[in-house]
C-alpha cells in the first residue's frame, strides 16, 4: 500500500473519529429528590421519590442512604421514579440521601443530597391472637409479627407502618385473619405500609403469609400496602376483600391465591416478581377484578405471567377484563343458572388459554365476547396442538363471538357445540377464525326457535368438518362471507334427516352442503319458501330432497347450483315437487341434477312433480339411475322440458309421465324412509360420541350402553332423550 494512501485513510480515520465524538452524549441526567423533604423526620416506611430527566434517555435511578445503596428503579412513571424504604430497620438520628441518574451514554447524574431524622418508637411485639380491636401505628414501627398471629377482632395498620415477620428457625410467622376479624390497612403513596421480612438480607419464603379465613366479613381491605418476601403472599379462602394500589412482590410462590372468594374491589394493583403465578382464582371470581393491574414480571415456569383460573361455577354476571397476561384454565368453568342466568363480557385483547378443560354454558347463561382469543396454553411457545383442549359447548345459551380466535380445541363434535331445546337461544359467529381443531369447528343443534347466523368466519385445519348441523333447518344459519377450506373434510355436513320450517337463504359458502337423508320443506297450511344461491353445490348420502308447501327458488344463472350424490355408492332419490308448492314460484334453472332416481317410489327420477307444475328451465338432468324427470298430474310438457333443459344419460330415459290414477302412497312412503335413516343414524359414529359428551358433561341420568331413545312423531326425527 503507498504512503499516500496510508495518508488519506489515517486522515479520514481521524476525521471519523472526531465526528463520532461531536455527536457522542455528553450530558448528564438531571435528578433532585422530592420525597421526602429536607430535613424532614420520618419513620416506618417512606417512600423515597425522584424526578429524573435526560436530553435521550434515562436508564435507571438509583437511591443511596448514607452512601449505602438502598434502592433502585427503571421504570418511570411521569418521569418518577422511586423505592420504598425501611427507614424503621436504621438506626435513630440523621441521614444522607441521594439519588444517581444514568443514561444509555453511561453518563451519570447526581442529585443534590437531602438529611432527615429517623425517629422510631419500636420494634413493637405481636403473637398469639388478637382478640380485641387495636392500631399498629407508624410511630411504634416495626412492628415484630413473631410466629403464628390469629386475628379475631379488628386490626388497623396505619399509613407508613411496617411489619416485618420474624425469621427464626422454630416457627415460620404469618398472619391469618380468623372469621371474626379483618384488617384495616390504609396506606398512602407516601406512606404505603410495608409487610415484609424481618432478615438483614431477605430471601422468598422468609415468612409464611397472609391468611384470610372463610368468613362473611367483607370489610378487609389493603390499600397501597406492600407484601413481599414471604412463601404465598395472600390467601383467600371463601371470603371477600379488598386490595387496590398495592405491590405484592418477591414471594417464593403465589402473589394471591383466592379460592371460592371475590373482591368487593381490586385495582390498581402490581403483582410482580414472585416464583409463581401472579393471582390463582376461581372462576366465578374472575368479574370482581378490576382496572389498572400489572401481572407482569414473575417466574412462573410452567406458563409464565398469567392469571391462573381454577374453573368451577359461573353464577354471576360482569366482565372479564383484560389484564394484559392470559387467563389460563385448568379445570372446567359452567356458566349456570343459580338466580338470574349470568351474562359475560369478555374483554376485547384478552386471551383463555385451556389446559385440558372446556367452558360450558346452560340454562339461559349468555357469553360475548369481541377481538378474543380462545386457545391452547402451548400455543405462545409454538408447541400447541389440535386437541390441547375440549371445546365450548353451549347447551339452552347464548354466544356472541365477533373477531375472534378460537384454536386448537378438541370437542366431542365441534370445538364450539351448540344445543337448544325450547326456549329462544341465539349463536353468532362473525368475523372470526377457528382453527386447528381435533374433529369439527362449529356442531349445531339446534331447536326452531333460535336465532343463529355464522358470517365473515374462517374455518380451517379441522380434523373432520368445518361445520355440522344437525337440524337440516339450521342451513339457512351459514350466512355470508365464509371459508370452509382447508379441513380434512370440506363440507357442510347436515347430519341428520327431518322437517324445515322457516324460510331462508342457503348461501354458497364455497363448499358443499352434504346431507345424511331425506328433508322436508314445509307442510300441510304451513309454507316455507327456501332460496338457494348460485354455485351452491348440494349433496346426498341417502333420501330426497322433499319439497311439500312452500317454494323452492333455485336460480343459479350467476353460477350453476348443483344437486348431486355424495359418493358414487350414494343411494339419493332426488327432488320431489308436491302438490301444494308455489308453482309461481318455484324454480329450477341453470342447476345441475344428476345421480338421482334410486327409489322408485320416487318414480325412479332425477325429479318427481308430484301434481305440480314448477319451472324447470336451462338445468342439466343428467345420470339418474331412473328417468331424468317423473310427471305426474303435472301441467309440464315433455317437448317443453326437452327443448328448455339438456336432459341426458338417464338409466330409463328422459321423461316419464305416470298416470294421475297411481295410488302409491308416496308420502307414507318418504316418512318410512326418514324414520329408517334416523335409527340407522343414531348408530353413527358422531351421534354416539355426542351421547357421551351430554351424559359426562350435563350429568344425564342414562349410562352409555342404555340410552333412552324416542320418535318425535311432530318431525319423524329420533333423538337422544335428555
């Protein structure tokens, strides 16, 4: 290399450097001490507060007394930052404090320093049982909790007070508030009170706890109070308290354990840093946590911060909020009825992890829930699996889902279940993803009278359908805007034969329909008018399509709508017109009809018009394994039909004209053919696991080998006797 070179690359170096230098920071932080104020005197706990500042940013600040390194914080609030200090544990007379500000840079800022007094009327001694009311006060802080202390009566704690929990060998302390008792501990943001251990170097599980016994006493309340270092830092056991502005912090397992309890309010609240999870709690406890808490921090190894929900009853209505950690499940939660059926709220953000479990609803219980995820506990570490949980299953309920997520569920049937019996129920699915799941993503079975609609859904991954219904009733209830690919079986699957009694509109969900039997469309003075879109595809295993009373609209001139077998060994009959459809209405164009004609008794044909005379036009009637179409007292001409539809392929021929004088009992006939598929079909796989979710879950009085079966003669169905 020349010299010169070496010479520009030395200058540009240097010029580099001294550039890099310009823009390097240089600047302190700027940091002063709020609180407390000089020369002030203090005891028990103080709150030592500073405002620090940086032209980039600060990093952390850390608090000396006396040049002894007290505390230390990084993360502001409005640019506070702060510790709580033992000023209890020095000794008495005056001390030095400052605060140390540092920056990305390593830059360093120190603030002007401030004396205080400590003065101290303790320690104070307590064991045994309280059984008269009493105040600990600051002035006598600390206060020295050694060994097992029982609280009958009313304790009250005052602002700044600390308790500390001896650390001897022989007895572990703790505290526990008996039925009769509570503790009154009003703290402030300058003078929380402090409960901790009484070690020169405290460690997690120096003491023991707090213990609240079963007790209808609910005016217990630990506000802006401070627990750390002992083995659970709170347990609740059937009872209600309150905790707001309070940190519960380096405990060896639990920050709260609430079991069968509520909280009359619990806000503003920082669980952080302890072994286990943040808060364990049951169920129906869930609603009485409030705003404003922070869960964030801790160690729990199994599933991180969360906020662990131990399933049981939900008999009251409110709002699951969201916390900012999951909820995660590891027993089954009911929402029943134990007054007034509760409503829920989820909270949009908020995530229900299941471990195993499933979340069941009954008796009028409503759930709702927007921009919710519901999914497996593993899902967050990429090691979640179809099957990691059950399922939802809704039984006489109702759900509302809208933008949300529900992911690698199981479910006997459906990951979500949906029954109703008799009374007004409604199932809303909008917007939203199901995924991943063991076997279907949506079952529903479901009464007459309920309103059901599932819209703008993605359904996909699915171990065997992404939707079955099981009342033929309910495919008006697959609206718009779906996506029913990527299963293992992409169909709608309508499980069961029987009666439709509403109108409504089949939507071209971009897979088909596929029924099990035979369906009626309307009955005698009762007419239903069923509109089925273009490029809907609709497939048989076994029966007809048996349109009675009504009108069936099939015009598929924006995409051919397509009825067809299910299988090459499919045994469908096709579509019979009745007599009493609307012929004005009624239409079949530009539809594809084949592979029918099975069943004589369908006069062997693609279509039967039974005394009626629909419109039957542009349609391909094709492969019938009988006639293409089968007239009887129909108005039709063949020439007509021939000339306006491409009828071709059929077993017998084209067009059969049956005297008006047959007597066959067509009718009799098609209701024979139901009730045989429906006992076939209560052996079927689907029906018999269905079974034995009901009597698991909804402790049916039948036993998995005898169960109580019943013909409804109102719609020829056979169904399982609940």
């Amino acid at each position: 290399m020349s010299t010169k070179v070496i010479v520009k690359f030395t200058l540009l170096l240097i010029i580099c450097i001294s550039m890099s230098c310009l823009h390097k920071d240089q600047i302190d932080p700027t940091v002063y001490i709020i609180n407390p104020q000089d020369n002030n005197t203090v005891s028990g706990a103080v709150r030592v507060k500073a405002v620090a500042m940086d032209n980039n940013e600060v990093t952390r600040v850390e608090f000396f007394i006396n040049s002894v390194r007290k505390g230390i914080d990084s993360t502001a609030s409005n640019s506070v930052y702060e510790f709580v200090w033992n000023a209890s544990s020095e000794s008495s007379g005056t001390k030095t404090i400052i605060a140390k500000a540092y920056d990305k840079a390593g830059n360093i800022g120190i603030s002007p320093s401030i004396v205080i007094t400590i003065a101290s009327g303790g320690p104070t001694y307590h064991s045994g049982t309280i059984s008269v009311n009493q105040t600990w006060t600051k002035a006598e802080s600390p206060h020295i909790v050694d060994g097992e202390l029982q609280i009958s009566a009313i304790l009250t704690i005052q602002a700044g007070a600390v308790v500390e929990f001896s650390t001897n060998d022989t007895v572990w302390s703790d505290m526990t508030v008996s039925t009769q008792g509570d503790i009154i501990a009003h703290g402030t943001n300058d003078e929380p009170i402090l409960l901790t251990s009484d070690a020169q170097t405290p460690q997690p599980a120096d003491w023991n706890g707090i213990f609240f016994n079963s007790s209808s006493n609910d005016n217990s309340v630990l506000d802006n109070c401070i627990i750390e270092y002992a083995d659970f830092g709170i347990n609740i056991f059937e009872r209600t308290i309150s905790i707001i502005n309070s940190r519960i912090q380096y405990n060896d397992d639990y920050g709260i354990v609430s079991e069968d309890s509520r909280f009359r309010e619990f806000h503003d609240n920082i669980i952080t840093n302890n072994e286990g999870t943040p808060i364990s709690i049951t169920a129906d406890a869930i609603s009485t946590l409030g705003t404003n808490n922070n869960f964030i921090g801790n160690n729990n190894g199994d599933y991180g911060d969360c906020i662990l929900v131990n399933g049981g009853d939900v008999i009251t209505s409110g709002i699951w909020r969201n916390q900012g950690v999951p909820y995660i499940i590891v027993d089954d939660i009911y929402l029943t009825t134990d007054n007034l059926p509760p409503v829920i709220l989820i909270e949009t953000g908020s995530v229900l992890a299941f471990d195993g479990t499933s979340l069941y609803m009954d008796d009028a219980t409503a759930l709702n829930a927007t921009n919710v995820m519901f999914t497996s506990p593993y899902a967050s570490i990429g090691e979640a699996n179809p099957g990691d949980w059950d399922g939802i299953y809704c039984e006489d309920g109702s759900i509302n889902f809208d933008n949300c997520i529900i992911e690698f569920g199981f479910g006997d049937i459906g990951v979500i279940e949906y029954t109703s019996s008799s009374d007004y129920r409604e199932l809303s699915v909008n917007n939203s993803t199901i995924r991943y799941c063991g076997e279907s993503g949506i079952h529903i079975d479901a009464s007459e009278n309920a309103n059901i609609n599932i819209s703008n859904t993605r359904i996909t991954g699915c171990g065997i359908y992404p939707v079955v219904i099981s009342e033929p009733d309910y495919v008006r209830a697959i609206g718009t805007g779906n996506n029913f690919i990527g299963n293992a079986n992409d169909n709608v699957y309508i499980d069961e034969g029987g009666e439709i009694l509403t109108s409504g509109v089949w939507n071209n969900c971009g897979v088909p329909y596929v029924f099990q039997s035979t369906i009626e469309i309307g009955e005698e003075n009762w007419p239903v008018n069923i509109t089925i879109l273009p490029g809907v595809i609709i497939k048989f295993y076994d029966g007809f399509l048996d349109m009675e009373c009504g009108a069936l609209i099939a015009d598929g001139s924006g995409g051919q709508i397509v009825f067809t077998n299910a299988t090459n060994d499919a045994n469908w009959g096709g579509i019979i017109l009745e007599q009493s459809i609307d012929q004005n209405l009624t239409r079949l164009n530009h539809c594809i009809i084949q592979y029918g004609g099975s069943d004589p008794t369908n006069g062997s044909a693609n279509i039967y018009c039974q005394f009626s005379s629909p419109h039957i036009t542009n349609c391909d009637i094709n492969n019938s394994q009988g006639w293409g179409i089968a007239l009887q007292g129909s108005n039709l001409i063949p020439d007509t039909l021939r000339r306006y539809n491409h009828i071709f392929d059929n077993d017998s021929g084209d067009i059969r004209v049956l005297p008006e004088s047959l007597q066959t009992d067509f009718k009799s006939i098609v209701k024979k053919s139901i009730a045989k598929a429906m006992t076939n079909k209560i052996l079927h796989k689907h029906k018999v696991e269905r079974a034995v979710h009901l009597t698991k879950h909804f402790n049916i009085t039948d036993s998995k080998n005898h169960r109580n079966i019943r013909a409804d003669n109102n719609n020829s169905n056979i169904k399982i006797k609940r």
